[in-house]
C-alpha cells in the first residue's frame, strides 16, 4: 500500500555489505592482521548458544544502549528521492546516528524517473543493497509478497519484536496501523512511513496566477468553461507582457498524485487516482470505465487541440515541470501540485498564484480527490544481502522517536527546526528561499519511514508553507466524495491476482489517455472498444477484488 490509498512509490539495489573482509591467511576469527573478525566470533557465539538451549545474540551486537555494534559496521541503502533532496550522506540526522549507533549509511540515490528500472533490475538481478527506504515510492504489497516469497525480502516479525521497543510502542498505540503492516498471515516485511498530517489524505491542489487575471481583467474561474476561457486569453493576450508566445496556460505531470490531472475529472462526477478506483453508493466502480471520465477526457483534449496545455504532460520529469514554474520569465498561467511555492518559489507563490478550488462541471459536478490515510507500509525493508538484520533494526527503531523522526521530516534541530517549552518550532527560510528547498537540502523530508503522530503535529508550530497548505485542505475538504476506499490489505492469493491484472490495466489507461488528449485517437470512436479490451484485461476482476475487501472492511 502506497501513500494511501493508492499512495506514494518501491525501492531496491547495488551491493552486498561494505564491511571488512578477510584479507590473505590468518587464524580462525581473525583478520589477516590479526583484528577479531566479527562475522566469524558471531557464528562462533552463535552456535555456542544454540548448543546450549540459549536464544543466540550475535557476538557484533549490542541489545540495548548505544553503541549498537561493538565496532562500526556498513550498510548499503538504496533510496529514492526528490529533486530538491541533498546528499543523504551528509544529512545530519544520519551523520548523528552513525555517532550514536556506530552504523554507517553509505547511500544510493536514485531519481523518480529511474526509480523503476533501477529496482526492478537490482531484484531481479540480486544485486541489491542490504536496505531499501523509500517513504515516497517505497515497495508495493505485491513487490513485497513476490520477492518475501523468493528469500530476497527478510520477515522482520522477530526482529520488530526483540530489538524495535519504540516502534512496538506505536504499534500499540496505534492499531490501525497495525493491522495494516502485517499481510494477512500477520508476518511483517517492511517499516512504514507513518503519518496523520491531513494535508497528505488532500495533496493536489490547483493554482492560478491572479496577477495575469488581474492584468488581463478576469475573475477567477468557478467552472470548466470559465476556466477554458480564461486558459485561452492566458495564450492570446500576452499576460506576462514580454512580447512573445511565450505563456504555458496549464501545466501538470499526468497521471502523478501530487502533480497530475487525476482530480481534475472530478468536475466530470468522477474522482481518479492512482488505483483508478472510487466508490459510490457503497459500490466500487474503476473510474477510467465511467462515463463522466470520458467527459473530462474529450475537455482535455478541447484545451490540448487548442494549445492550452502544456505538450509536455506526458513526458516532462519533476525537475523539467520545477523549472517552468521557476523560470526567470514567469510563463506559467496554471498548474497542479502539493505546494505552490514549491512550483513557483516563495516569493510567486505570495504574490502572483491564488489556489484555484474544484471546478463546477457542464453537469454540476465538483469533485476533488481525497485519500484514507498518510501510510506507506513498505518504506523501509531488508534484504537477503543483509548480515546484521538485528543492527538494522534497532538503527531504523531511532525513526520512531519524536526527537529523530522531526529531525528526518522535518530538519535538524538548530537550522531549521528550534525546540522549545515542548514545542517544535519550524524556523524561517534564509531570505530567497523556500522552507520546503531547506527541509529537502538537509534532511530525507518525505523521502523517508518514520512516524508525523498526530501528537506530534499538535506539538509543531508550523511556518507559513504547511499553515497555508491546512488551509487549503479545509477549502477543498467539501468537494471531497463522501465514501473513499479504506486502507486495504488484501489476502495473499487476491494480492497476487491484483498485482497480475493491475499492470496491464495501469499501462492501456495511460497509453488510450496519452492518445485521446493529444488528438491521436477520437475518444468517442473508440470508447465502446476501449472499456472492452478492459473488461478482456481484467478490470472487473480487479474491482471484484476491492469490492469483497471493501465489504469485508465495513462488515468489522
């Protein structure tokens, strides 16, 4: 389950352990240069206490107190992040803990446009590191229960049990999530991403820029067709003054949560996302199979045929979509993300964009998305390659703390964030800069696993960004469906099935979309067609398999 329901993305890679080996001829237990050599004194330890009806602790290992390990150790992780994130080699949060723990963190960072294929060939390969994180991306149930069931995944169930007392603490005290972490055997393969901030259940939003309305004289649109229009006088009417065709209307990254159009075919009566699911009137219904979604499809392409969005929707990467907000000319009229000023800059963001509330429909529709929860399930897992699971697991247990789980998500504490009489203060930006492109420079932000408790958040005195963020939410949060479909974790033979018919299904609708906006396909032409390859790939059984999860939720 990612950044629920649907939410945020999987991760894996290179390498095996980067520790000291055993160098030429030495004696047993020993280095070539005659230093203990902690692997072997652990086997050693190991099967002595076995031999003696002991639980075995390995030698290299300390249960409880700091250091963990008795001599450092190395652990290869791969991570996937953002394209503000700095060197998480350098983050201050993981630089604090090798000095506590003892664990050094050597880093593979890798890009959300090559998140995928990275992934997938270090597991397919077995060439992977000792540690997977991804808060946003993180490993889908399915990757999970596929490579758990090969040995390349590693049970963390007896390792949460003995060596991880505060996230056992969170379990207790949160039972939603613990019921959602284990699959239905009750065995556990991955650490969450953990949190109740509400902005992440609402976190696309639409902005536009006041300052081209104003200058150009228009109000802010309250419909699909005052939108329309004004996207067009945004490329006709030169509101950025330069002289030149030089102005994007309306920009996004199609398909994405954060910045895509999935909850714009809300003003269509149907809200998409990227488990293409919704529910109404207690039934669940795949949405790009609905009527209202090939209406929103033929509006997309009315303003792409007439040059009002942007052409590249489709294949421009977040840092290409950054840097047109962040252009030195500003040429942006529209677009779709968390925050504005993490699009525009801070200083646009105040000045020249306004929040721009869901659209009122041809049919009276006006929908926005809304997701069950802030989970990702999977945000941190071992694999196979690991030699100290038990090292690992009480190094990612300090992420269930209050003190390093702020300072994961949110900064390091005299930079960014103060502590104070209990409370965290968010501190301010240095002058020309976003708090969000601070929080991404020094610490994983979102990019990571951890807990945001809900007594955290009461306990965090937020700046401007996540104040104005919160807003938003409330202005959005009655356009939101009164059903939304539940964190969900489906039994072993229907995760399966799911993961079988679901990448197919992704796939076409993304491909038939890419086609319809752009004018390559006629949507009403080839509807009738579309919906029956799907019903041929799969989709009712893919909604069979929510509905009878979805009534089994609501029977509890």
């Amino acid at each position: 389950m990612k950044r629920n329901p649907g939410k945020w993305m999987a991760l894996g890679l290179t390498g095996g352990l980067v520790l000291s080996v055993l160098a030429g001829c030495g004696a047993q237990g020993q280095n070539a240069d005659g230093t203990a050599n902690r692997e072997v004194q652990a086997q050693e330890q190991q099967g002595e206490k076995q031999d003696a009806g002991q639980e075995a602790v390995p030698s290299y290992f300390n249960e409880t107190g700091y250091p963990i390990v008795n001599e450092p150790i190395e652990l290869n992780v791969m991570v996937a992040v953002g394209p503000m994130s700095g060197d998480f080699n350098e983050m201050p949060v993981f630089v604090q803990l090798e000095e506590r723990t003892g664990i050094k963190i050597n880093f593979e960072q890798v890009s959300p446009s090559a998140w995928t294929e990275r992934k997938n060939l270090a597991l397919a390969s077995q060439d992977m590191p000792d540690i997977i994180i991804g808060g946003i991306g993180g490993m889908s149930d399915s990757e999970v229960n596929k490579y758990s069931s090969q040995g390349i995944i590693v049970e963390l169930n007896d390792y949460v049990e003995k060596y991880a007392p505060n996230f056992n603490k969170l379990l207790e005290e949160k039972p939603d999530l613990d019921a959602v972490i284990r699959n239905p055997e009750g065995k556990m393969y991955g650490l969450p991403f953990y949190q109740e901030l509400v902005s992440e259940r609402i976190p696309d939003n639409l902005f536009i820029n006041k300052k081209w309305l104003d200058k150009l004289g228009l109000a802010v649109p309250e419909t699909t067709e005052e939108f329309y229009e004004v996207l067009k006088a945004f490329k006709t009417q030169d509101p950025n003054g330069n002289g030149l065709a030089d102005e994007i209307p309306l920009t996004y990254r199609s398909n994405q949560r954060l910045t895509g159009e999935l909850s714009l075919f809300g003003s269509f009566g149907v809200v998409d996302n990227d488990s293409h699911l919704m529910i109404k009137d207690g039934k669940v219904l795949f949405s790009p199979m609905e009527e209202g979604y090939k209406e929103g499809i033929a509006f997309m392409n009315r303003l792409y045929g007439e040059g009002l969005i942007d052409p590249e929707v489709f294949t421009q990467d977040q840092s290409q979509y950054i840097g047109k907000g962040q252009a030195e000319e500003e040429i942006v009229g529209s677009f779709i993300i968390f925050g504005d000023e993490n699009f525009a800059g801070l200083e646009r963001a105040r000045n020249d964009y306004v929040t721009l509330l869901p659209l009122k429909g041809p049919n009276g529709d006006r929908l926005w998305n809304k997701y069950a929860t802030g989970y990702d399930t999977n945000a941190f897992v071992i694999t196979k390659n690991n030699k100290y699971p038990e090292a690992s697991i009480r190094w990612a247990d300090e992420f269930f703390t209050v003190e390093t789980s702020m300072q994961a998500i949110q900064g390091e504490i005299g930079v960014n964030l103060e502590y104070k009489d209990g409370k965290y203060f968010i501190m301010d930006p240095p002058e020309g800069s976003s708090l969000n492109e601070i929080r991404s420079k020094i610490c994983p932000a979102s990019y990571t696993f951890g807990m945001m408790t809900r007594e955290m958040i009461d306990n965090t005195v937020f700046k401007e960004d996540m104040t104005r963020k919160l807003e938003r939410c409330k202005l959005y949060d009655p356009y939101t469906p009164e059903e939304i479909l539940p964190v969900l974790r489906l039994p072993q033979d229907k995760l399966e099935q799911r993961a079988n018919i679901f990448t197919d299904l992704n796939s076409y609708v993304a491909e038939m979309k890419a086609k319809w906006v752009t004018g390559e396909m006629d949507v009403e032409k080839t509807w009738d067609e579309y919906v029956e390859t799907l019903k041929a790939m799969g989709a009712e059984d893919y909604v069979q398999i929510y509905q009878e999860a979805y009534d089994a939720y609501k029977a509890q």
